[in-house]
C-alpha cells in the first residue's frame, strides 16, 4: 500500500477528493436550506421552487454524463424525464392504496429508471449511429415525438382490466365502473404528493453517486476514451457500441428518476412544450455548458444559480427574463471566448502569480 | 511458421486499386519494415490489417487465425495494436489513464461493482496501476503520469501511444511513422525503444517508415509498396540498394 | 379535390420552411453553427411589419423594407456581438448556447415591448384568391405569393452563389476559413454578409408565415425555426438545394399528415420521418458523406 501511494502521488487521492467536495457541497446546501427552512426564512415560491431545484440538478447531472462524459450532443433529455414520469405516475396512481405509500414510491422510482433506461438503449441504438448536429436534432426529434405521443395517449382501467387508446376517451369502451389513468392531452390527475425536498436530495446523492462512480471506473475510462478518440478507441479493443449505450441509458435512466419525483410533486401531470418540450432539454443543456461540460459540480452549481436566478430577479417583474438572457450570454462570452480567457490570464499574471513567482515576464 | 500471413490483399476506392494484391509474411519477434513512396498505400495496408477498411479481396492470418473482415475491437483482442500516424490519444485523460484504458480487455471488474465501489474494484484498479505504471517505465513517462495526455510534448506523446497499443497485450504491433516530426536525437532514442519493447516484451512488430536511418538501424526485413503493389520484398539491406527501390523513392 | 388542395398547402407551407431554411443552411455551412436565434429574426421581421402596418398604418410595401432591413442590422449585429467571439472557442457547443441566449433575448424583448397577448396580424397580401375547377378548389392569395417568392428567392440565391463573387466567397469560406483568407478573401465580412442574407431571408418568411397564420406572439418564430432547422438537417445541412428540397418535403409532410393521419401528432410525424432519413442516409438527402481519415 505505502509502496503505491508513493508511485502516485496523490492520483487516487485527488480524485477522492474533488468527488468529496462535490458531496459535501450538496450536504452543506441541504443543511443550510433546512436551517433556513426550520427558522422561517424561506418564503413559501421559494420553499415550492426547492423540489423542482432537485428535479434540475438532477437533470443537469445526468445530461453532463451524455454531453461532457460520452460527448455526444443530446437535445432531447427532457423525453426520458416525460417517460419516467409518465411510467412512474401511472404505476402509483394504479397501486395507490394497495401497498405502503413508501414501498409503492420506492417501486415507482424505480420503474421510472427502468421504463426511461430501456427508452435509452431502443432510442440509443439508431441515434449513437449518428454524429455531431445530426445526432442533436435527431435526439431533439424523439423527444417531440415522446411528448406528441403521450398527448394522444389514453389508458383507462375497469373491472375487465386495462384499456389502451390513441384516439379518445370514448374509444377506451370502458364499463361504468372504469376510471380513466392516462386522459390524453389532460395526463395523469390525482398522483400521490410523494415527493419533498429530503427525497429529492437523497436522489441528487444516488444519482452523483452513480455517475461520478462510474466516470473514475473502467467503464468510465472507456466512455472517455470513445468521446477523446472514437478509431484509437477501437484500436484498443473498447466496445464503442456497449458503452455508448451504456452511458446514454444510465443517463436517461437518471432523468425517469427525476420525471419521476416530478410527477410525485404535482397533482396534474400533462406533457407540455415547456415542462418536456425541446425548451426544457435546451434549459438543461444550458446547466451543462455553463456549468463546465464534463464538470458534474459545475453543473449542480450552474442549475442552482439558474434556477433561483429568475425568481431572485423577480421584483424586476418584466425585464427578469431579459436580463437572464443577458447574464447566459455575457456568463457564454466571459468563460468561453478565446480573448476573454487571454484578459483573464493577463490580469491573473499582473496582479497574482508576480508575488508566487518572480522573474516572469509579464507579457 | 509465420506469426502475420497475408494473401492478396487488395482494396479499391471508386476504382482506384488502393492496395493491391498485397501479400507479407512476418515471423514471430521480426522487427519488419514496410516503406514506399507517399501515396503507396502504406497507411491503407495497416487499416486493412486493423479493420478499419474491410478488404475486397484476400485473406489475413494472424497466428494460423483467420482475422479477415472482423471488426477492428475483435482485431485487437486477436492479438494486433497499433499507433496512428496522425497520433490518436484520449487528450482529455492523464497519461496513466490513456495506458489504462488500454489495459481495458486485460483487467476486469462489472460497471456495477465498479459503481459500488465493491472490493473487487480497487483490487483490481490498484493491479492496473501497477500495470500501467510498469509500461510507463518503460518509455521513460512514469514522472508524467498525472499529466493530460494533450499537455506532453510531441515525442511523448508518440510514445505514449506506442505504451497504450502494449497494454492491449498484442502479438504484433503496428507502428505508423514513430520518428514522424523528431529530430535525430529523439530518433535514435526511439530505435532503441523500439529494440528494447522486441526484446522486452517478444514482440512482433510492423513499422512504416521514412526515416531511412531508422528503417536500416532496425529493420530486418522490408516490403517496399509503390502504387498499391508490392514492389520489392527482403533482407534490409539487399532491399535499399536495389535500383528499383532507389528509383521509385527519387523518381524517373 | 382536398388532395390537391392539401398538396398547393403544403408546398405553401413548405416554401415559408425553405425560406427560413436557407438562412439556417448557409449559417451553417459557412460558421458551422446552429444559430438557434434564427427562428426568432422570422418574429422580428413580423413584429416590425405589424407595427408599420397596423400601428402606423402605413403602406405594406414600406413595412417589408423595413422589416428586412431590421433584421439585416439584428443579424450583423448578433453575429458580431455574440457569435464572433465565440468562433474558435474551445467547444462548439460554446457558441449554441449563446444563441440561445439570444434567442431568449429576442422573446423577451418582444415581450416587454409588445406584450404576451396574441396579436392579429394583417395579411399584406393584396392577390385575390384563385378558384379552380367550378370553385372547388379555391387556392388563397397567400399561398400563391408564398409560392411565387419562394421560388423567386431559390432561384436568385442560387444565381448569386453560382455567379457573383460574393457568392463564390462564401462557398470558399465555407469549405475551408484558412484557405479562403490567404486566397484573400475577407473571412469576418463574408461571414457577416452570410447573417445578413439569412437574416433577410428570414425577414421575408416572417411576412409570409404570419401572412398565411395570422397569430404574432414574442413566440412565434420559435416552433418555425426548429422545423426549418428540421428541414435543413433533412436536405442535408450546408447544402442550398437540400434545403430548398427538405423544406418543402417538410411542408407536404405536415400538411398531408394533418390532413390524413392526425392534427395532434402532425409534428410527431414530421419529426418520425427526419429520423427514419437519416437512419438510411446518415448526413440527409443531399448531404455530403464525411469520411474520417484514419
């Protein structure tokens, strides 16, 4: 052991650590929002925005795994959101009652993961074909298409069993005792209230468990080494087929979770543009790229900042989403310009690095 | 009997016979060379060695195996790693990682064990690093380890690529242009590398290559490739002076 | 009858998406971004025509001017502003989310200056509608004009690629920035005057759209500019003609699945056969095959 932690110095360790950091981060908000929360300072939208903030890290996390950890454009992430909640709401307003509300919730997360997971592989398996911008519009594509489909889609339950329409209600031919489960463009109504903040931070704490676990592993290295150099990748005998689908499924598995807590945090859940519409995969992927593409702490920053930053703007009523469009753009411009970055190490090496280090020239 | 067999190996591109009828025998632990002209054919000869062009026509044997048409993953776990010409590391990895991945059909533990971070997962990760840390040795990059792969010069980073094609465990190495873009110095340096992984490791290796110096220095046998067609085949130095090498290398 | 009625729609229709497409496919091909904003340059140009038109009153003519000559400024403007320091980032993915920054920024200014309320836009369409076949086939002014320009902007775009040297600039620049500046072409204004063609372009959609669907709000441009994003990627994106095909392939599509399958899933349906193109050819219909050298 000694022998090792002297061939590496501090490797293993440097690792462990940056992934402690971003736990501890997310323990501390938690902690600090419940004392808040405890001495009556939060007001009740923000109490209500504390839910939906999980949901968005969550959904942050998980794309950065398609996006910076595979490297593959995905611009239809909200579609596994509206899958998993879709499958998880149906599941717990058909088992309501029937089994202890935490079991029936624990089990709905889970079918959420799987139902979200499995739409990952089938959706995976044509789109990872593709490269680049066709890959994006296509993921943009599926997830219309999900949406489109769960509008049109009724599922009804009577003494007979279940009934399955894409028409209308009336085509369910259901008995007098049928309830309606899925109304079409109306959802789902009536899904238990399971979710709060706890949850959805236990959540946030499994899905960074999951996937900062599995980037420093070998299945890791190997989705790395895909995104870094798809021909060296092959050349090396790496399964590119596999781990694409691997890291697409476990991150649209991730997303089902959170559709999930989000059908469990409201009493109507309808699929509409802006909940799991191409603006909502566009929202997460703006988390993403502001966040540090491939950076999961930068990306639960960026989704928190983003997320209250409207509601902190909201006595400027009218202009606050004019002026979050213009903190997203200046925010682009400032970390991503190539001037930008050579004013940044300029006014770095005048005013910090001259007292560390003498004798470099200043340019 | 011969480690590498190759038989009429011949590809077209839009009716351009890019290799054509292509054959080679390389025995086990040669250091063989395979030279000619820009636009030969060279770099064609490895991917179709490799899969990543599948052959017209012809038959690849690696080990008295039939390796034809498979796909360039399942060439590799046959026993064939390469390097690239225009060099192909995982620039965002450390240097240490990009050598792990190689090791990625060599060491194994589940996607779930290593998510659970089960024992199994640092058992295994810590072999890797041993691993990993040994063949870095060997090309003098252990003191980088840490390092991302994109931040080492350019003559590391050739031989950074040469430590990941070994960890695969190959039975024969392909090595596209190693002295490209070194200076004599490195060069020299590189030729004893490339002894040394023969000796080290019994290994078979193909190289192309322009440097002249080089091709000599190591090389027991060549294959000179001129318009897609084998030119000339032999001992090194029966192959360097003959007047058709020499006439296709300067021109008419 | 309804047959070839929903075919001149959609060919309608579709001609608006080429429109729009273009811009998008020329942006494309010659910064290699996909300029998110575009779609919302098509409400701007509405915007400026309603409020010369119906607000001032005054004639239509003057308002499409105008509303080309806007969104020409708004283009070079965002072009410069947000997309040209972002041109060698270190992720393409840098230069997207700024325009979608913009996109947002478009929305919301519109909101602020004309409200969330749905606004009726008047058509400036002043061609009586054509009745065929004993009236039973009555085609609207609308979409004969939308036809008639949109043809008419295909064909001079092409002249002015094929033949003026500006054009000629463009496909140098699009092909290879670094050659094109030693043959000493000026890269930073080709890439301007490219915005400003797909803004104007845009513009002119903008009129036509609103002309044949009346309804104008901040969002309007939104749901056009991913079709016609749709459109160009399905053509095969950076190629002229590949948009001009998918955009109006784009067009028939929906119309004809609104009309025989269902108007809820028309979207869905379009989006299903984008995706079932290029399953069999990967880079669209005209797109060209990339092979990476190896």
């Amino acid at each position: 052991m000694n022998k090792m932690s002297k061939k590496f110095p501090g490797k293993m360790n440097k690792i462990s650590k940056n992934n402690f950091i971003t736990y501890l981060l997310v323990l501390v908000l938690y902690i600090v929002i419940q004392v808040l929360l405890a001495t009556g300072n939060v007001s009740s939208l923000m109490e209500g925005l504390l839910v939906p903030l999980c949901i968005y890290v969550m959904l942050a996390v998980s794309l950065n795994l398609t996006v910076g950890i595979l490297g593959e454009l995905s611009l239809g992430h909200a579609g596994f959101m509206c899958v998993g909640a879709f499958s998880g709401a149906f599941f717990s307003k058909c088992i309501n009652g029937a089994m202890p509300d935490a079991l029936r919730f624990i089990i709905a997360l889970l079918i959420g993961a799987l139902m979200a997971g499995i739409f990952g592989i089938l959706i995976g398996i044509p789109v990872l074909r593709l490269k680049g911008d066709y890959l994006a519009i296509v993921t943009l594509a599926f997830g219309e298409i999900i949406k489109n489909l769960v509008n049109v889609m009724y599922i009804g339950r009577d003494g007979n069993g279940f009934h399955f329409s894409m028409k209308d209600f009336l085509s369910l031919n259901m008995e007098a005792d049928g309830e309606v489960i899925v109304n079409g463009a109306q959802g789902i109504t009536g899904t238990p209230h399971d979710a709060n903040f706890t949850i959805g931070v236990v959540l946030i704490f499994l899905s960074l468990v999951i996937v900062l676990n599995l980037i420093h592993s070998r299945a890791g290295r190997a989705i790395m080494s895909i995104r870094d150099n798809r021909i060296a990748a092959e050349s090396i005998g790496i399964n590119i087929t596999k781990y694409k689908l691997m890291a697409f499924s476990i991150s649209a598995a991730i997303a089902g979770v959170a559709g999930v807590l989000y059908a469990h945090n409201l009493s109507t859940l309808t699929a509409l543009p802006k909940n799991f519409g191409y603006n909502m995969s566009i929202m997460i992927l703006v988390f993403v790229v502001l966040g540090g593409i491939g950076n999961i702490r930068g990306s639960i920053i960026s989704a928190i900042v983003l997320t209250l930053l409207p509601e902190l703007l909201r006595g400027l009523s009218d202009y606050r989403m004019l002026i979050y469009a213009i903190v997203l753009i200046v925010m682009m411009l400032f970390n991503w310009s190539p001037k930008a970055n050579e004013w940044k190490e300029q006014v770095k090496e005048k005013y910090f690095s001259r007292r560390v280090s003498k004798g470099k020239g200043v340019k | 009997m011969s480690l590498l067999e190759v038989k009429n190996l011949t590809i077209s591109f839009g009716g351009l016979r890019a290799v054509d009828d292509f054959n080679i025998e390389i025995k086990e632990g040669q250091l063989y060379g395979l030279i000619g002209p820009n636009g030969a054919g060279k770099t064609t000869v490895f991917n179709l060695l490799t899969g990543v062009y599948k052959p017209n026509e012809g038959i690849i044997r690696l080990d008295g195996r039939d390796i034809t048409g498979l796909k360039t993953m399942d060439i590799n776990k046959a026993g064939i790693a390469r390097t690239f010409q225009n060099i192909r590391l995982f620039k965002a990895l450390s240097v240490l990682d990009n050598v792990k991945a190689g090791l990625h059909n060599t060491y194994h533990y589940s996607t779930i064990e290593g998510i659970l971070r089960l024992p199994s997962y640092f058992k295994v990760e810590k072999e890797m690093n041993e691993r990993a840390m040994d063949l870095l040795k060997v090309f003098d990059l252990d003191g980088e380890a840490d390092y991302l792969a994109a931040n080492l010069p350019y003559g590391k980073q050739r031989k950074l690529e040469i430590a990941r094609a070994l960890a695969t465990n190959p039975k024969l190495l392909l090595l596209d242009e190693p002295a490209a873009g070194m200076n004599p110095n490195e060069t020299g340096e590189l030729m004893d590398t490339i002894r040394f992984v023969r000796d080290e490791f019994k290994m078979t290796i193909l190289l192309i290559e322009h440097d002249m110096k080089l091709v000599s220095g190591i090389c027991e046998e060549l294959t000179v490739l001129n318009f897609g067609r084998v030119l000339m085949q032999g001992k090194t130095s029966t192959v360097l002076n003959d007047p058709q090498v020499i006439t296709a290398y300067l021109g008419e | 009858m309804s047959f070839i009625s929903y075919l001149i729609n959609g060919i309608s229709l579709g001609s608006v998406y080429a429109i729009i497409a273009l811009g998008y496919t020329m942006v494309y091909g010659i910064a290699k971004m996909l300029n998110f904003a575009h779609g919302d340059v098509i409400m701007v140009g509405a915007f400026t025509v309603f409020t010369i038109v119906s607000t001032l009153g005054l004639p239509p003519a003057l308002g499409i001017l105008v509303a080309i000559i806007v969104c020409t400024v708004f283009g070079i403007t965002i072009e410069r502003v947000a997309y040209k320091p972002l041109r060698n980032a270190a992720s393409p993915l840098a230069v997207l989310i700024t325009a979608i920054g913009v996109s947002y920024l478009l929305q919301n200014l519109a909101l602020i200056i004309f409200g969330a309320n749905t606004k009726s836009f008047t058509s400036v369409v002043a061609v009586k509608p054509l009745k065929l076949a004993e009236g039973n086939l009555v085609i609207s002014g609308e979409t004969i004009v939308t036809i008639i320009v949109g043809i008419a902007v295909m064909i001079i775009l092409s002249l002015f690629i094929s033949k003026a040297k500006a054009g000629q600039a463009m496909l140098a620049v699009a092909e290879d920035k670094g050659a094109a500046q030693l043959m000493g072409i000026n890269v930073n204004k080709t890439i301007a005057l490219t915005f400003a063609i797909g803004s104007a372009l845009a513009a002119v959609a903008g009129v036509l759209l609103c002309s044949a669907y009346p309804s104008l709000t901040p969002y309007t441009g939104a749901m056009p500019g991913i079709k016609a994003f749709v459109a160009a990627v399905f053509g095969g994106i950076g190629s002229i003609p590949g948009a001009m095909i998918g955009g109006i392939l784009l067009g028939i599509i929906e119309i004809f699945g609104k009309a025989y399958i269902s108007s809820q899933m028309a979207d869905a349906i379009v989006f299903a056969v984008l995706i079932i193109v290029l399953l069999v050819k990967p880079t669209g219909i005209l797109g060209k095959k990339i092979q990476e050298k190896v």
